[in-house]
C-alpha cells in the first residue's frame, strides 16, 4: 500500500481546452493528473491538435489530485473526445 501522509504538493490537475482562450470559452475535450504539464501538453498535441493544457488550481498531493479525477469521471462519464460537448452543456444549463 502506498502512504500519502506528508505527501508532498507535486502533482497537477489540468484539462485539456480546444478553442478559445480560456477554460470558459473553449472545449474541454480531456481531464487528468500529471507531475509534468509540459510534456502532458506535448503528449496530448499528438491526439488534439491546436489544443493546450490549463492547470486547474494549486500543486497538490497525488492523493487529492487521484480523488479530483475519479470525481470529475464520475460526475462526466463518457468518453474523452466527448467530454467537452458535455461540459459546455452542463455549464450553460442545458
């Protein structure tokens, strides 16, 4: 098992936005937990183009960062390429 106690604050979450220039105005086509955004980013150029990645908080611990993500999966359960049409909806209202 692995101990998170003291862990330290080394991991980020991001999401992964087409078009626009912020997370509002753009698509979110990906979510998930990286210790490096830079090469995350450039992981994820190969399967969206013209994309970038935005931190979303503060460094945390891989614990809280794990917890964020199965969240977000949960409350968003389809896939990947999908995900960004979903959340524009919900956050519209629709």
């Amino acid at each position: 098992m692995v101990e998170f106690r003291n862990s330290p604050r080394d991991v980020f979450k991001y999401m992964v936005v087409q078009g626009g220039r912020n997370l509002k105005g753009g698509e979110i086509v990906y979510w998930g937990v990286t210790n490096d955004l830079a090469r995350r980013e450039a992981e994820h150029q190969t399967r969206f183009p013209m994309s970038r990645v935005e931190q979303i908080g503060r460094r945390t611990t891989r614990k809280a960062a794990l917890t964020w993500s199965r969240r977000m999966d949960r409350r968003y359960p389809v896939p990947a390429p999908l995900r960004g049409s979903l959340f524009r909806l919900i956050s519209m209202g629709v």
